[in-house]
C-alpha cells in the first residue's frame, strides 16, 4: 500500500515530462541517493530504487553490466530494485515497451563500487542497446558529473547509424523544454542550466537534480520514442567559488615573485 | 646537426613529447575515462583532473585511499588487507615504474616540470638575469617542505577525514593546491580550476593558497629552475624506492674530479652533494630529478655517468663539455 501511494506521488510530481515516453528517476523513497550524494567518487548519490515513469504494463527492464553481460530486472508496479553490484565501473539500465504502431525505451547509466570490471567504459556506451538510442559522448568520466552551466556531448542513432537532423528535446525539473537538433553526424551538444532553488553554500548540502533527453523517430507507420536520464549537480563556479578572485589571487602570487626577483636582483648587485 | 645533439635537446623531445600524451592524451592515444589509464599511478604531476590527460599522477588514488580504505583500520575495524590492498598496488606501480625509470619521471616526463624549464626558457630569453644557484643555507631550509607535503597532505590529513576527525576538505589537500592540477586543466581550455572557494574556511585556506602558490610558482620560474619541483612530494615517494631504480647517476670520481663545482652550477636542483668526493658510486640524490645536465657539464672523462643496470648510457667528457659550453652560450646570447 505504501509503494502504490509513493509511486502515485512521485508520477504526480512528474506529471508532463518526457512527452509521455518512458524514463526513468531515482524512486522518491529511496534514502540512499540522499546520503550517498555528499560525496564524489565511484557510487555517487546512485540510488538503487528506480522507477519508470509512463511506462505501460508490457514494458521489460535490463541491466547492463560493465562486461557487458545483462540481467533482467523485476518491476513492482512501476519500480526495479537494482540487485548489489558484482563489479565496479558503469551500469547501463534499459527499459523498453511496445504499442500498436510504436516502440519506447528509455536508459540511464550509473557508476557503481566494486572490483573493475576491467572492460573499458567506451565499450558500454558504443553497445547498441535500443533501437533509437540516445548515447553520451563521452560519458562523463567515472570521478565526474554532470554539473550545470558545463555543455556536453551525445550522439543519436538509430538501428545503430547516427540520425541527422532530428529534434532532441531537453528537460529539467526547473527549466522549460529546450529542442535541439542533431547535425550531419547525428551529434548535438547540450548546455546544463543552471537552475537550482534553494542552494546551500557547499556541493554536499545541494541533491542532485535530473535531466532528461527526449527523441522521437518514424520509420514508416512505426514511431519510436526514446530516452536518456540522469542526474546533473549545481556548478561550485555558479555559487560559492569565485573564479575572477582566483585569477586575482594568482595574480598576487605572481607579483610576490616578482618581487622576490626584485629583492635577489638588489641583492646580486650589493654583492 | 650533431652539434645540437644533446642530453638536454634528447630531454626536451621527450618531455615535449610527455607533455602532449599526459596533457592531451585522452584526446589521442586512450579514452578519458579511469579505467583506460595505462597506471593510474604516475611517479610525476599529472593531474586526474585534467580530463582529457592520458594518465595521472599517484598522489590522488593514495590521498584517497588514506581517506577512504586505510582510515576505516580505525573507524570500521576493517581487516588490514581489505585496508591496504589499494594502497599496497598503487605503492607496487610506483616501485616498479622507479624500477624502470627511476626519477627520470620528474626531469624527462612530469608536465609541470616541463612548464616549469619552459617558463624559464621565456624568462631567459626576456633577459630576466638569472638566480644561478641557490645558497647551500636556503636549499636546506627548503629540502623538509616536501617531506612535511608528503607526510602531512598527502598520508595524514586524508586519513584524519577518513576518520571524521577533519573535514571532507582535507580528503585530497595536496590536490587542492597543486599547480599541476590549475596548468593542467587550464592548458585544455577548462579553467574551472582557477577559483577561490568560500564553501568553508578549509576551502579557502585551501584555494587560496592553491591560486597564489601557482601565480608565484610562474614568476619565481622565470629567474629560479624549477621552483615547485623542490617542494614536490613525489621526491620523497620516489626516494623510498630509487635504490631498485635501475637508471642511476653514477660519479667516479677518484683523482679525475677536482671539484670545480660544475655540476652544482648546472644542477637545477642545487644539490651540493654530487660535487662530493665519489669512487663508482650512485649519487641520484632524492632531490635529483636525473635531467643529466651535470653529466653534461662536467668537463673530465668518465667522472659522472648515467647508467641503466650495468650499461653505461653517457659519460661525462672534455668533447661533450666543450660542446655543451658553446650551445649554452649561443641559448643565453
């Protein structure tokens, strides 16, 4: 009864995104994300209750595992619950169902602790995964994140070939629809904006917020609709870091130099 | 054409040469992310930071390893091998990779140092007069500062946050103000690393010292070899291993060396001790970063050698000197 109830709010609080495809998000109960967020590294806020938005009853669920091997995942009502990770290094989750005339799918990556996998992260990504596929490129690296105000990189294939001239629309929590097209390489380059409430002075006190990427492709009378989530954190630079005082602070550095070179100059001539 | 020939022209390929491939080379040679590096765990400042490098510095995975696995001995009473195995095979790269190169890392690979001689190269050439050699007094003063960097940023502090007894700040400090991590990135076109954080005190104790350090290291450049290099904790880690090291400095000295202090003249380091009496011995001091320019300057037959194992790379010579001599007269005009 209460996972109906969570599950009712949380597709209640996402009401409207993602054009009725399906996508995920971190399910809304799931404490862990909270607390593993205030820290970086491998793992990071990954929360490992999940749940996919619009989806409909024959939707089917997977786990890719930095091998490249796969395991099934389990729905209840709308939501998996990741099993513990048997290596380290990046995840990817696919969901995907059918319609009459139409196909969905929707991935999410995660970074997860453990043993290297010792299979390279470019691997993951260029494994075609779903019909019409939206891929980062590159991911971000497994220290990193998607962090607002940065711009990044993805490329759109379908059937494993890029898809040129194609509208991708970006979504978050806070900021309208943004479309952008792929070129003649079916790549297309976002900007993260920066539009968090609320922010507290220090990385750690500010949850992560979602992004999500939406696409939609004909091929003859069939549709296909696909997604890419996943979690973006405030830029420090938007905030509490100063860069126009740390390029002055470099120039103070540089002038105590160059008054140590004054000072030796003097002292080399008085011998 | 053999008349540039050189030690230092060979150096400075190489180091040209390390610089793209550690600076740039997730855009060429390997992917960015972690798992593609070759090691993971450089005896030289290549910063993880820098996305696009093609591999990192050993400093970062062992600051957080004191963090994040040999703090839990004390918090989690977890078991010692689950505790160290991390740092036990970063420690294991980095004696190996000494084994190979010793710490040619510093002089013939590490980007910073690179920038370093690069930046006096300019300040040379602005006319900027020279500090020769810095007193035996100062050299002694500076020598512990590594130490201290090494004991107390890169183990301690990060083991004392592990433990909660510190804030989540000092988990990486010696990454927080190394000049490596802000010319790294900045040489990629991220200048995200310039900035003066006011998170908390520790942030910007931290920042501030981070910009300021990087600003002094750039102008003492100009004027002074290689500032930085002599505070660098990766001298004290690769000391702990530069006995295996199988390139060495080696100097014969006996009644061929009348101490005319030419290789202290032309050490960058300023290391008085290689002018000391030596009968077939390895001096690679802990400062020495084996650039080999007192082989090159010293002027008697087979007194200073590099040597890989048993094989005698270069001797020090009456030719090589006087060929050196010139081409550093014909640089300085």
């Amino acid at each position: 009864m209460k996972q109906i109830l969570f599950s009712l709010l949380l597709g209640i609080s996402l009401w409207g995104y993602g054009d009725g495809a399906i996508y995920w998000t971190p399910h809304g109960c799931d404490e862990g994300k909270a607390t593993a967020s205030k820290h970086g590294g491998h793992g990071k806020g990954e929360s490992a209750m999940f749940a996919l938005m619009n989806s409909e009853e024959n939707a089917s669920a997977r786990l890719i595992l930095p091998n490249l091997s796969e395991n099934n995942l389990t729905f209840t009502l709308n939501t998996v619950m990741l099993p513990k990770p048997p290596m380290g290094g990046y995840y990817a989750m696919v969901a995907e169902g059918t319609e009459t005339n139409g196909s969905y799918s929707a991935i999410r990556y995660l970074t997860l602790h453990g043993r290297p996998a010792k299979v390279s992260p470019t691997k993951l990504t260029a494994l075609p995964k779903t019909v019409l596929e939206i891929i980062p490129d590159p991911l971000h690296r497994e220290h990193d994140r998607y962090t607002a105000s940065k711009s990044y990189r993805f490329l759109l294939h379908f059937r494993g070939k890029p898809l040129i001239n194609t509208a991708v629309t970006l979504e978050t929590y806070n900021t309208p629809a943004q479309t952008y097209t792929t070129d003649n390489k079916g790549a297309f380059s976002i900007t993260l904006p920066n539009d968090f409430k609320n922010v507290q002075v220090g990385r750690s006190e500010n949850k992560p917020s979602e992004f999500l990427l939406t696409t939609q492709h004909r091929d003859g009378e069939h549709l296909y609709k696909s997604t890419l989530t996943m979690p973006y954190s405030l830029n420090p630079n938007d905030y509490w870091q100063s860069q126009t005082y740390g390029a002055g602070a470099i120039f103070i550095g540089f002038l105590g130099g160059l008054l140590v070179y004054r000072r030796t100059k003097k002292g080399a001539k008085n011998g | 054409m053999d008349k540039l020939l050189t030690v230092t022209a060979l150096r400075r390929v190489v180091q040209l040469t390390a610089f793209v491939f550690f600076v740039y080379g997730a855009m060429i040679f390997a992917t960015f992310y972690t798992d593609d590096k070759l090691t993971q765990a450089l005896p030289a400042l290549s910063c993880a930071y820098d996305m696009k490098g093609g591999d990192y510095c050993a400093l970062i995975p062992l600051q957080h390893q004191m963090d994040h696995r040999v703090s839990t001995l004390f918090t989690q009473n977890a078991g010692v091998m689950e505790a160290l195995m991390g740092t036990l095979i970063t420690i294991g790269t980095v004696a190996l990779l000494i084994l190979i190169l010793n710490k040619a890392f510093c002089g013939w690979l590490c980007p910073l140092g690179f920038f370093q001689e690069a930046i006096t190269m300019i300040g040379t050439k602005l006319g900027l007069t020279q500090l020769g050699s810095l007193s035996r007094e100062t050299v002694n003063k500076i020598r512990p500062i590594k130490w201290f960097l090494f004991l107390f940023l890169v183990l301690l502090f990060p083991i004392l946050t592990g433990i909660g007894l510190l804030g989540h700040e000092w988990g990486s400090p010696f990454c927080s103000i190394c000049p490596s991590r802000i010319m790294t990135t900045a040489m990629t076109g991220d200048m995200n690393q310039i900035y003066i954080s006011q998170a908390n005190g520790g942030y910007f104790a931290l920042s501030l010292i981070a910009d300021t350090l990087f600003g002094l290291m750039i102008a003492l450049a100009l004027f002074v070899t290689q500032p930085f290099c002599r505070i660098c904790p990766i001298l004290p880690m690769q000391t702990l291993f530069k006995k295996i090291g199988l390139l060495r400095l080696v100097k014969n000295g006996n009644s061929h060396c009348d101490s005319c202090s030419n290789c202290v003249k032309a050490c960058p380091m300023d290391i008085y001790e290689i002018q000391d009496q030596a009968e077939n011995r390895n001096i690679t001091h802990s400062d020495c970063t084996l650039c080999g320019r007192c082989v090159e300057f010293c002027p008697h037959d087979g007194v200073m050698n590099f040597k890989y194992g048993p094989l005698t790379l270069y001797s020090s010579s009456k030719e090589g000197f006087k060929k050196r001599t010139k081409i550093d007269k014909w640089w300085k005009g």
